[in-house]
C-alpha cells in the first residue's frame, strides 16, 4: 500500500489538474457560442449561393467556364482542415483519419494517380509529416478574424491550380458541426463545380444574364469557391470548441473519479496506520503486564 504522503501528493495533483480543465471547458464553451453563431449565420449564405451557382451552371453547360470542367480526375487536390491545439478528443484525428483512407482507397483502384494534401493546422501536418503523404502546403489554423483571410487564400491557390490544369479536382475534409457533443467528418467535391438536376422542361429555359453569362459565372465561381472553404473553416472552427468542451468535460469528470477513490484509499491507509500504532500500544502494554 502506498504511503499517507505520496496517496496526499496524488490527491494534490489531480486537483490542479481538475482546475485547468474545467477552466479550459469554460473557455471553450464561451468561444463555442461565438463560433456557433458565426456558422449559423454563414451556412444560409452558402448554400443559396451554392443552389444559384448550381442552377446557372446546369443550364450553362460544362464548357462556359474551367472550373465546370469535368476531366478524368487524376490528380487530386484535399483541404483537410484541423486545428493547431489538441486536448479535443477525436477531432483531429477523424479528420487526419479519413483524409489517408481517401488516399489509400483512391490509390488501391487507380482511380487517382496524384495527391496532393493542402492542410491548416498543425495537428494535421505533424500528423502527414509523420506518415510520409504528400503535403503541398502547409497553413497555420484558424480562429476569429483569421477564417476569411485563410479561405481566401485556399481559394485563390486551388481556383490558379485547377484553372491552370495542374490539378483535377478538390475535396474539402473537415468536421461539420452538428452540436457541442457531435461533430461529423464531411468529405465534399469542392471542383469542378457540379451542376444542379433539373426537371426536362426547365432544362429548356434559359436565364437572361446581366451581365453576360461567361462574366457572371467568371464572378460567381471564384466566389463559390471562397464561400465553401469560408463555411468549411468556420464548421471546422465550431466543431473544434465543441469537442474541447466535450473532452474537457469528460476530463473534469474523471478527475472528481479519481480524487473520490484516492481519498478513499488515503482514508483506508490512514486508518489501517492507526490501527498498527494501537496494536502496537496495546502489544507493549501486555508485555509490560507479563
């Protein structure tokens, strides 16, 4: 049995530990609330943008502009978005997960020929650094007013690339955000652009465009592009506190756990030593009788 002193030492730890995680999950709860704010605002943004540029593209067809062309995909392009801090649970590793499954599934049936990984976040580069996969490049994460300057970035690079015909295609890789205990891993076609289903008579129905068509989807697209990697950063950004609240909950539990059994261990050893020292009275008392 350990002794009184190193059962208190133990006892001491974990309680500073419990302190730094409940003020970490107080942290993260206050910047959810912000993040979750600031996802909810954008997703409608998105995706009516997302349905208009589908619909123009559809009834334009795939040859009004490069970045509705579709090409055999051999080589590819993934954004894996994560974070640059861990103590989140799973969150990064999910994502670092199903971006090298992609790879290996893609690769096993020589459907794609080339890689490249475009990462934000440290925990993601450390992660394909350790694994040898072909990282082109590397972004530090994103937090407040970072996320549009990060997804204008992304989007300039894969638009040149894609536009250029160094690349074949994008996939966003990211956590969508579903609640502060739940957080989905999304794997989403980025580019080409695919055009929206219409029914056979609308088909038959064109826009009229102000100004050209050519020119609006030369503005439309570019800016498609920029708003879904916005939304992916700030889904990734909400699904990162959420799980850091989650984890950090969980952590402060476990502590309470652990500091419950050590008392009871330090109580049990307390009163076993007590107990010895009696004996050990009442053992000298009778010899002294004899």
């Amino acid at each position: 049995m350990p002794s009184l002193k190193a059962v208190r030492t133990r006892i001491s730890s974990v309680k500073s530990t419990q302190k730094i995680t409940r003020a970490m999950k107080l942290v993260a709860a206050a910047r959810l609330r912000r993040a979750q704010d600031a996802i909810v605002a954008a997703r409608p943004y998105a995706r009516g943008l997302s349905e208009a540029v589908s619909e123009v593209a559809a009834r334009a067809g795939g040859a009004a502009h490069p970045m509705l062309e579709k090409r055999s995909g051999r080589r590819v392009a993934l954004i894996s978005i994560t974070s640059d801090r861990g103590l989140c649970g799973g969150f990064n590793a999910n994502v670092c997960r199903t971006t090298q499954r992609l790879v290996a599934e893609k690769t096993a049936s020589a459907e794609v020929d080339e890689f490249r990984i475009e990462v934000v976040g440290k925990k993601g580069r450390e992660y394909f650094r350790r694994r040898h996969l072909p990282v082109a490049h590397e972004l530090p994460g994103v937090a407040g007013d970072s996320v549009l300057d990060r997804a204008k970035e992304l989007a300039i690079t894969v638009s040149d690339d894609f536009t250029a015909g160094r690349i074949d295609g994008v996939y966003l890789i990211y956590n969508e955000f579903k609640s502060a205990i739940s957080q989905t891993v999304i794997v989403e076609p980025l580019l080409p652009v695919t055009p929206a289903a219409l029914p056979a008579e609308a088909g038959q129905i064109d826009f009229v465009y102000e100004p050209a068509r050519d020119e609006l989807l030369g503005l439309l697209l570019p800016l498609y592009v920029q708003s879904q990697i916005q939304r992916a950063l700030l889904e990734s950004v909400a699904s990162e506190f959420g799980a850091r609240m989650s984890a950090m909950e969980n952590a402060t539990n476990n502590a309470k756990d652990m500091i419950e059994r050590l008392t009871l261990e330090y109580n049990r050893a307390r009163q076993a030593a007590i107990t010895k020292e009696l004996m050990e009275i009442v053992g000298g008392a009778e010899a002294l009788k004899g």
